[in-house]
C-alpha cells in the first residue's frame, strides 16, 4: 500500500488539445479518492496516466515513494478494474484471477489461496470454474474486482466500473466496493461521472472541470461549502438552483438578497460580515432544493418565506420535486409529500438561507 | 356505430395478415427457386465427377447410356492411383508444401496484423492499407518476375519454390482478415494484460491468440485453400513428376498427348478433394465468424 502523488501533471494529445492542465493532487495511504466530473474533464486520462497506460506530456507522478513516469505498468505494483470488465473471454473466473499472478510466476498452492481468499471477500466462490460469458454483469464486475485484490497491489484504480450496470445493481455493487475498502483499506483512485458514487464511496472527491482539479475535499465539504458554481451544480441531485440576485440593504442595518421586485429576502445576521464587501453589486445566488421547502410556521433564524407560482410536481414517493420558474430561470424545491402542490397555484415555500451560497457571476467562484 | 368500426378494424387487420403471409409466400418461393439454381449449379459437376470416376475405361468408351448413370460402378480408378506411386509422391509433395505454406503464412499474419493493429507506430494506417492492396495485384501479374527471382535462387522445379511463393498470395488477405480481428478485441483488454504483467509477446500469446482462434482459423482456410489449389504457379515453376504436386501431377500424367484417361483424371479430383472437404467440415462454421468478425457490433 502507498501513497499516490500528481505534481503538475499535463496530458498534451496531438494537435495541442489539452486534456490535463497541470493538476496537483496527493492521496495519502489508504485512502479511496473519487475523481469525478463532467464527460471531458480529464479524470479517466488522470486515472490512466497513473496506471501508466498514458504518457506524462509534463508533470511527476509518484507511487509509493517513487517517480514512475517512465515505468511501464506493469511494475508500478497497481491493479485496475475498466468499465466494461475486461476479463479474458477464454480463461475461467479462475484463471482471470490467476492470470497475474501466473506470469509473477508465484507458486501455484499461492496463487490457489489467494484467488480463494479473493472469491470469498467477493462471494464469487461458486463461480470459479465458469467462463466470464457464463456471469452476469454484477459477477463479472466482481471478478475484475477480484483480479485486482489478488495482487494485492500497493494502489486499486476504478474506471468507472458501475457504468454498464443497471441502477439496481449499482447500488448493491457500490456497497460492495466500499465493503471491499473496509476489508482491505488499500490506497484507491475510483473515477466516475457519477456525483452520487462519489460522494457514497470517497474519503475525498477530487471533482475536475475541463482538465482543471476545481476542488478537493470530503464529501461533507464540497456539498455544504463548494469553492465554485461548477462544483455547486455537480454535487448534488437535483442541482443546486442559481438565481441573479443583487445585494442590497436589508432590515436594521442587515443586507438582503433581491432576487425579483416580489422576492427579496434577509441574509441571515451570520453571514453579514461575508457578503458586505458585495453590497450594490450583482451576484448569483445559489440554494439547494432540499434547502427550498413547503412553508411552515414555527420558522427558525435564517429561515424565510417566499411564494412561487407551480410549474411542474413531480411525485417521488418519500418526497416531491416541484419546480417553478423565477423570471424566467428554473428552479426546484423539494417538498413534503403530503402538502398540496398543483401546477398554475402559488406555493409558500421556506428557503433556508443558512444554507444559501453567494457565487460571482463572472467567475463563479463562491464567497 | 362504433360495432360497424370494430368490424371495419378486424377486416382491415385480416387483410393485412392475409397480405404479409402471400408476401412470405412469395418471398419463400423466390428462396427455393433461386437455392435450386445454385443447387444444380454447384452440385452437378461434383455429382458429374463421382459418375464417371466409378466407371471403368471401357464404360467410358463405349458412350452407351446416359453418362450421368453408371452401369457397373467400380472402385479401380480410385485404386489404381492409391497404388500409384506418381500419384502418391503429388499428394505427399501437396501436403508438404501446404503444411509449411500455412504455418510460415500464419506466423507472418498474426505477429503482422497484431504490430498493426495494436502497436500503434507510426504510419501502421498507411501499412495497413497498403498490405490489402498488395491481395489487390493478381498472382497472375505476379509470377513473371517471381519467376526471374526463383531461378537467380535456383529453385526453378523444386517444389519448395512454392512455400516461399504461396505466401506472398496468402500473407496480405490473412493479414487483413487478422487486422479486422484483432481490432474487434476491445483494448481494455490489453490495457488488463499490460497491468497484469504481461509483455506484448506474452499478450499476444496468451490473450490475442486464444480470444482472436475463429479469426485465425478463417485465416488458416484461406491459406490452405490458396495452396492446395493452385495451379498457375506449379504449372510454370515445376516440370518433372518428383516436384509436382496434385493440380498439375494429374493433369500432366493422366492425360498423355490426346488421350484422356477420364475415369482416373476424375478419381484423382476427389481424392484430391478430400482434405479441403474435411477441413472445410469441421471448421467451417469457425470460418463464418472469423470472416463476418466485426462486419455488427458485439
């Protein structure tokens, strides 16, 4: 097990197209980093330029200690699961597991153990002497897992493993992959488009934007305190609603936030000290629809009222999602499913502006 | 009102029906018309060849008859070329040549198509292209001066002229079709092998070879077939009976100046037909998948 390091890692392709722009990025031993971002970002080039099967252009990567921009993959001690599997189609579960240790030329009583230590942690046992065409797509996936555990490499790379499967099983297989880092803590660098498998499964998320690293912390830090409108519309489902607003002076000597002439709402008192500096100036507020709720009476501080007029009620079962218009934006609140919503009415609805950010249209970064 | 609608449906759907199944009728018909053409086409000659290979000389001779029948079916055609020894030394000569016509094929199509479809070096595209194109140039172009090259080696009548020969006609169509095959292979799963530890001779080895087999036994047919049944390039390289193998040995000696000697000439084609047919019967659905290989997406 080891530590990962990306110094000033940039990935140039024919033609000057940058996929990486010199990214710095640490992951200390044991820990299960997700990169995760939009189709594009460089989190799938990142991944392979770790796993060595893509060039540096510029930039260090050190694995365990050592520079290994030069070495081949096979001798930077890693294991990868892909997308879509990539089990040997002729060789059995066993086999697909044994195949790196065979030509590390361990012994064979060796191999034979660790490949059935893998398939119990796994629950894959009763399939060893099956040919991969013979699985499911949930087994084979846990035969790729298992071919990466019985090499017990110093660092676990997932390429977005979850892809091809079906919602269903992607849940019971993201349990499993987390189960499998509680049972066996090696160092991991999971990459996924999908915000949810990041934030189940990450120490830390890594969330990258156009070969740019936009932010890094635990799941916790990037969905109450995102550094950027891009972080703050990816974490999270639905996304995080941006209205134009403008600050403005509010009720004694506090600011507000005016969003339209009919909605203009207090900054809680907290928050005063921050958002001064922006007074008079247009900005982007952002509030996430959990955060924009049915109105109830027994309020708390930070918490105020705004009517909407109902646009669309999507019923979910254990909640509902309606969503309005504001002069012309969209925006989603996400509601008890017992209040009464109906498309055309107005609904009150409580936004909680404890949890409210304010963005910089220009930049998008969150002050 | 809405019954005399449901009537008016119900009528329409059973025309339809009705309409679809004389569609399929016809389109039935078609197949069968058009399938009993090329069954008379491709089977008649064959069926021609059995007839008069077990008829004796004589029977041949004497016209009496219908010459699709046989009046007194006899097996001395097929034995006296078993126990001839011309005959035996042509097929010997045909295996030989074959053997190592399909082997020295083989490995320069594999490790070729594998480099070029998977190493990815510069200018492979261009390579590739231009191996098909080379499949492109008739062999009947090409043995005039392949000639001038086999005489400066001095292998003029020398029947292991045609293992250097056979595989400049095979190697581009086997590399082509191993090309297609090897690119079908997803490269994950290389990506996998290099991570498991393997070098590209090992990945080639263990990984390509085994998941690429129908491709290779595609491939394997076309040169076998190229080399058991040429003719062009025997008939012009090789002239005394101990080079020749089966294409010219039974034309050169079962017909002498302008007597024919039907019955074996006809003997010595199905005999000499027997390893394609066997091969073709157990690989043959191989050879299908191997050649139709990425023509549809998995």
């Amino acid at each position: 097990m080891a530590e990962v390091s990306v110094r000033k890692v940039v990935k140039e392709y024919e033609g000057g197209v940058q996929a990486v722009k010199g990214i710095d990025l640490d992951i200390a031993d044991h820990e299960f980093v997700v990169l995760v971002g939009p189709s594009g970002c460089g989190k799938s080039t990142t991944l392979r330029m770790i796993a060595g099967l893509e060039e540096i252009t510029s930039g260090e990567i050190w694995i365990g200690g050592d520079v290994v921009n030069d070495v081949p993959p096979r001798d930077r001690d890693i294991a990868m699961v892909f997308q879509n599997y990539a089990l040997y189609p002729h060789m059995s579960v066993f086999d697909n597991m044994a195949f790196g240790l065979k030509l590390r030329k361990f012994p064979k009583d060796e191999i034979k153990r660790r490949v059935d230590d893998a398939a119990r942690i796994l629950d894959i046992v009763p399939l060893l002497d099956r040919k991969p065409r013979a699985l499911s797509g949930g087994q084979r996936q846990r035969v790729a897992m298992g071919r990466a555990i019985v090499r017990n490499p110093k660092v676990f790379l997932f390429d977005e493993p979850l892809s091809n499967l079906d919602a269903k099983l992607r849940v019971q297989m993201r349990t499993e992959i987390k189960k499998v880092h509680q049972t066996i803590p090696t160092t991991t660098v999971y990459v996924t488009h999908d915000q949810i498998e990041a934030m189940t499964l990450a120490d830390r998320v890594v969330v990258m934007n156009g070969g740019v690293i936009e932010q890094v912390g635990t799941p916790q830090e990037l969905y109450h305190n995102p550094a950027s409108r891009f972080v703050a519309g990816f974490i999270g489902s639905p996304a995080m609603n941006f209205l134009p607003c403008r600050i403005q002076d509010g009720a004694n000597g506090g600011l507000a936030v005016r969003v339209t002439d009919s909605i203009i709402v207090p900054i809680p008192p907290a928050r005063v000290d921050r958002y001064g500096a922006y007074k008079g100036k247009e900005m982007v507020l952002g509030i996430r629809p959990e955060h924009l709720f049915e109105h109830r009476d027994h309020g708390k501080p930070g918490w105020t009222r705004v009517d909407l007029p109902v646009d669309v009620v999507e019923p979910m079962g254990m909640e509902t999602m309606v969503h309005f218009f504001v002069e012309g934006t969209p925006v989603c609140a996400r509601i008890d499913p017992a209040t009464h919503a109906a498309p055309g009415e107005m609904l009150p609805l409580t936004a909680d502006l404890n949890q409210m950010h304010l963005m910089l249209p220009d930049t998008g970064r969150v002050v | 009102m809405s019954a005399s609608v449901t009537e008016r449906r119900v009528a329409v759907a059973a025309q339809r029906k009705n309409s679809l199944h004389r569609q399929r009728m016809w389109a039935l018909w078609g197949s069968y018309i058009a399938l009993g053409v090329f069954v008379v086409m491709f089977l008649v000659p064959p069926f021609y060849t059995l007839m008069t290979s077990l008829k004796s000389s004589a029977e041949i001779s004497a016209q009496v008859g219908s010459p699709w029948l046989v009046k007194h079916p006899s097996l001395e055609n097929f034995w006296y070329l078993i126990t001839y020894p011309n005959f035996q030394r042509y097929y010997l000569n045909s295996v030989i040549v074959t053997i190592l016509t399909v082997a020295v094929s083989m490995v320069i199509s594999v490790l070729a198509a594998f480099s070029l479809s998977r190493m990815g070096f510069w200018g492979s595209q261009t390579l590739s292209t231009g191996v098909f194109l080379t499949y492109l140039v008739p062999p009947s172009l090409l043995f005039i001066p392949l000639f001038q090259i086999i005489g400066q080696l001095g292998l003029i009548n020398n029947f292991w002229c045609l293992v250097i020969l056979y595989p400049t006609l095979a190697v581009p169509f086997c590399t082509w079709i191993m090309i297609g095959y090897f690119s079908s292979i997803p490269r994950e799963l290389d990506e996998a092998a290099l991570i498991d530890g393997a070098g590209y001779l090992q990945m080639l080895w263990k990984i390509f070879i085994p998941v690429a087999m129908p491709g290779i036994i595609a491939a394997t047919i076309f040169a076998f077939t190229v080399s058991w049944g040429a003719f062009l390039y025997p008939l012009a390289y090789l002239y005394t009976s101990n080079q020749m193998v089966l294409t010219v040995g039974i034309i050169s000696d079962l017909i002498r100046g302008d007597v024919f000697q039907w019955g074996k000439i006809m003997a010595a084609c199905l005999l000499a037909s027997l390893p394609p047919i066997v091969i073709y019967a157990f690989l043959m659905d191989y050879y299908v998948a191997g050649l139709t290989a990425g023509a549809t997406k998995g």
